[in-house]
C-alpha cells in the first residue's frame, strides 16, 4: 500500500482505543494498512500470585478476545474486519518494536493498564518512543 503498514498497540484501554481511533484514521488518509497488536504475558510469579486461577485460564485466548472487543468498539465494522489482528505472547515494549520493523508508523496511547497514574508517559510508550525502527506518534488522552 502507499501509506505503508501503521501499527498500534491496543490493551482495551480508554487510551489505546484512541490510539486504534487514530491510527485508523491515519491509514485511511494515507492509504496504508493496519495492524492492531495486543501481547500478553505470565507474570514471574504466577504460581504465587494467582493460586487459584483454574487449569484451563488461557491468557492468549483473553488477549484475543480484548483485541476483537476493542476493534468493535473503536472502530467501523468494514475497517474492523480489514485490521490485521495480532496477538503475541511475550513483553509489550518488545512485541510492539518487532511488529515496527518495516512499518511506516508505529501508533500506541500515552498509558495503558499497568504503570503509574502520575507518569507523564506510561512505560511502553516511553520505551518505544526510545527505541522505535519506525516514527512513533503518542496519542495522548483527556
């Protein structure tokens, strides 16, 4: 495509939707492709953590279904079903940088699920923003 792929990282989060919002937007203008990604990980201690999260809990499975819930939600129906869907097992900043690699854009909101209220950026933004093959654009919230 002319525009390019654009990537956006999404987590179900009020930001990452309007990070989706916006990156839609942007491949629509530019004529480009888009990937919306979600990557999800066992904690270090998950054992200890959740002793009684049942045998058959499938945090890839949830990861999927955050990923479609939130496409619906943000976007049209015929931009929805054009979306690549990525899920990836493994730590988002990484899974976010290696889904960059060749795209001309990489779209993610400024704070997502985890991190800390007060921070200007959350850490996945700051650390893609850092490390990023491709131009980064921050979408920043209310």
């Amino acid at each position: 495509m002319a525009g390019g792929r654009i990537v956006v990282g999404v987590d179900g989060s009020e930001p990452s939707l309007k990070a989706l919002k916006w990156a839609a937007a942007q491949a629509a203008l530019t004529g480009g492709s888009l990937q919306a990604l979600i990557s999800w990980e066992y904690p270090a201690s998950w054992a200890t953590l959740m002793p009684g999260v049942p045998p058959e809990f499938d945090p890839e499975r949830l990861a999927k279904q955050i990923l479609d819930e939130s496409l619906d939600k943000a976007l049209d129906p015929r931009v929805a079903a054009a979306t690549t869907r990525t899920v990836v097992g493994g730590n988002a900043p990484q899974a976010l940088l290696d889904a960059a690699r060749g795209a001309s854009l990489l779209v993610v909101g400024d704070r997502g699920y985890s991190g800390f209220k007060a921070a200007v950026l959350g850490s996945v933004s700051s650390h893609v923003t850092q490390h990023s093959p491709c131009p980064v654009v921050v979408v920043r919230g209310a």
